[in-house]
C-alpha cells in the first residue's frame, strides 16, 4: 500500500508542478480565488516544491518497513493533512469556493492512508 500511495502522490505533485507552473491562474479560479498577479507570482515561485515532492515519493515508493517508510509516510500524512486544513480556513473564511472542501475531503483521505500505511 506504502509504494502505491508514493506512486500516487508523486504523479499528483507532478502535476501539480506543471499546473502552478503553467497556468496557476487555472487552479485557482478552480476554488473561486482571484487569480492577481501576486497569487500567479507566489504559485509560479511554489512550483517547484512539487517538483521536488514528486521527486522525493517517487523514490521513496521502495522503501521497506523501518523508520524511512514510517517518517515518510507521517511527513506526508501532515503534508496532506496541513494542506487541507488550509483550504477548510479559506473556506471558512469566505476566500475559497465549497470545491474547495471535495479537495480537502480527498487531501484527508490521503493523510490517513499514509497514516495507515505505515
């Protein structure tokens, strides 16, 4: 379960890294945000980290039981947990659109497979 849910998670992040890099504007009238020229400078200058995550689960998907596997997969569960605590407070702020919670619904789902995973 531990090497699907890297594979996942690293096919997600790289696609995330082309969309913040190409069209962040795209993403985020997804969730009902403005798309400004500051919010498309910070999601360009994200981009990267996805790269750099994608990168990161695509290696880490072989690796056994012990404590890499362990602290890979809560890093990951509080990644994704984190980002859609994020998206619940814009929601709840009224900066974000209710597609916003259908995201942090799948986000939690995939912290808790880490957690499970583990």
């Amino acid at each position: 379960m531990f090497a699907l849910l890297c594979g996942g998670a690293a096919v997600l992040c790289a696609a995330l890294f082309a969309l913040f890099l190409i069209a962040p504007g795209a993403y985020m009238r997804l969730y009902g945000v403005t798309a400004d020229a500051s919010a498309i400078f910070i999601g360009r200058r994200a981009s990267p980290l996805f790269l750099g995550l994608a990168v990161f689960f695509w290696l880490m998907r072989d690796a056994g039981p012990g404590p890499l596997q362990d602290g890979t997969a809560l890093a990951a569960a509080a990644t994704f947990a984190g980002i859609a605590a994020t998206g619940i407070w814009s929601y709840a702020a009224g900066s974000a659109s209710f597609a916003i919670l259908v995201a942090a619904g799948l986000e939690f789902a995939i912290a808790a497979a880490f957690v499970l995973a583990r």
